[in-house]
C-alpha cells in the first residue's frame, strides 16, 4: 500500500562538463554503472538534495585525473517502486536474498564476494562494496526471473513488481567532532534502474542571499 514513492525528489550526479551539458541538452544516452563495487547496485546515481557532496565527488574525479573538469547535474526523479533501505520492509530481505546467493555461489562453486577497505581509507569505511552490490543484484535477477515465470504461468498477468530505484542512508568519513557518532561525509544516495524515473537534468543556479538581493532592488528603486 505505501511501497510507491510518488513524490519527486531533487538527485544531483557528478560527472564531467561535458556530460553534464548534453544530458542538460537531452543530447546524451543515460549511461548506467556496472562496476562491480557499486554500492546499490548497477545504475545511475545521485546524491539526494545533496549539491555539496556532489561537487566534492566530481572534483576529487578530477584530482585523480579521472575526469577533464568537474561538474554537478541535477535531476527531478520520482522514485517509483523503490527498494529502500531506510525501511524496515526492504532491510529485512537483505537476509533472506543473502543465504540465497550464498547458496547458488556454492553450488556453483564461486567465491562469495567480500566488501573491502581502500587503502588510503584511515577510517576503513569498506569503500568498495563487493558483496553489497552482488547482492543487491543477485536480488533484482531473482525478483525478475520470478516476475518472467508469472507473466507465462498467467497468461500475462503478474503480481511481482520490479524496482524502479535503490535507495539507502550511509555512514563515512570519520567523525564529525571529536566523540560523536555523526560521521563527515554521511548522505543519502540513489541508484535509478528504470531510466523512466528520471523526469528531466538540469544545471544547478549559484543560490544568492536574498536580503542582499532586496537590498539592491530597493536601493535602485530610491535612486
């Protein structure tokens, strides 16, 4: 009954200039990640109501000499169906899927996937989400093959639904002050799936004090 997010929610994505322009242009194909660490899973992501952090992302890119020159784009997105980790609902299945995969990797003989810390991480905030993300996948090819399997059995009808988004709340970066359990770089990230739930990309505005703002008008208006 509540599982669908009707609402929109504002997704900034750092990536490259030039990217950026041309899915601003609606000249570019919507490009979704495959790596095999991504933290939600395969698909395109953005920090949700999150500028800063994307900046700070999109320049380290740049740093690292990983991307030409950082920029931020946002986008309107409606979350659909979405597989939520900051319900109580969707945690739960995380078990369920995870003795699953276990499982079918053993039976298949394939290692189990592990999340691991990078290096240069000093806060060993297991930056590269191996299992996470074979999980989460893992869960998305089972729910598909159920919802295939019905849509035969029943003549086209089924009652399984798929994930249109991922989302989920995470912890990083050390603490905030000294003793705190608030952490630098914590957010809240989206991965969309289904393209559709992407409503439009636009350039973000430069926000402006708005009493300097009224300052000026007024002040041009005594002249």
């Amino acid at each position: 009954m509540y599982d669908i997010r009707p609402n929109l929610v504002i997704g900034f994505h750092g990536c490259d200039k030039s990217i950026a322009d041309k899915l601003v242009a609606n000249q570019a194909v919507i490009e979704k990640s495959e790596k095999p660490y991504d933290w939600l899973g395969h698909g395109m992501y953005f920090w949700e109501n999150n500028l800063e952090r994307a900046w700070l992302w999109a320049k380290d890119k740049e740093q690292r000499g990983q991307i030409k020159e950082a920029s931020v784009v946002g986008a309107v997105l409606q979350l659909g169906n979405c597989l939520d980790f900051l319900d109580s609902k969707y945690l739960s299945l995380l078990s369920v899927y995870y003795k699953l995969m276990v499982a079918n990797f053993e039976a298949l003989k394939k290692p189990i996937p592990k999340n691991k810390d990078v290096k240069q991480d000093e806060h060993k905030d297991k930056l590269i989400r191996e299992l996470d993300c074979a999980l989460i996948e893992f869960m998305h090819e089972q729910i598909f093959s159920d919802y295939q399997q019905e849509i035969v059995a029943n003549g086209g009808y089924t009652n399984v639904k798929l994930f249109d988004s991922t989302r989920g709340v995470f912890t990083e970066g050390g603490e905030a002050f000294p003793g705190s359990a608030i952490q630098m770089k914590s957010h809240i990230q989206i991965c969309i799936r289904n393209f559709n739930s992407i409503k439009g990309f636009f350039l973000p505005r430069d926000e402006k004090d708005f009493v300097t703002v009224l300052k000026e008008e007024y002040a041009r208006k005594a002249e």
